[in-house]
C-alpha cells in the first residue's frame, strides 16, 4: 500500500483528480486544503476509507485508474491535521494487520 500526501494541492493536481472521479462535480462543491492518496488492493480501499471515515472529519472518494493489477486509489479529503490524522491510522492498522 502506497500513501502520500498534498497540502495545498495544485489547480494541476485538482484537474487531475476531477477527470479521475465519477462524480465530476464533487470538488466543486467540497472544501479542503490537503489530499491524502492512498494506493492498494480493491479490499484494501475499502478497509482504508472506513477507518478514514470513523478516524476524523474528512471525505473519501475513490480515483479512477487503469491497472491491470487491480490496485485502486482513494483520494481522503480535508484540513491538514484531519487528513493526518486518517493517514496515520490507516498506515498503523494496516502494519498491526501484517505483524499479526
């Protein structure tokens, strides 16, 4: 799994990711100040956007892409500290999840 993160993301950046969703209009109308992508397997997203979304007040929404390996991306939407906050304990139950 793959995760990084864009303060202040770019009018370049929000191009990107507004042809990537399926609902165009969704950062129209959203406001945040900071993207957190986190990369993976299908069932993996699901899992991330769930603690994401239980974790702090942010909004997940999911990227389009062409892999033949069938990794995804979520894009976790909102304030710095919210997105943080949602990365950091996606990245520690996925590590808790390996070592067990």
């Amino acid at each position: 799994m793959d995760i990084e993160i864009i303060k202040s993301p770019s009018d370049g950046v929000i191009k990107m990711m507004r042809s990537r969703l399926f609902s165009k209009d969704f950062l129209e109308s959203e406001k945040f100040d900071t993207v957190g992508l986190v990369q993976g397997k299908l069932v993996e997203m699901f899992v991330a956007t769930d603690i994401a979304e239980k974790t702090a007040a942010v909004d997940v929404v999911e990227i389009k892409g062409i892999c033949p390996q069938h990794f995804t991306m979520i894009a976790v939407l909102g304030d710095i500290a919210s997105v943080k906050e949602a990365l950091n304990n996606i990245a520690k139950e996925f590590k808790e999840r390996v070592s067990q």
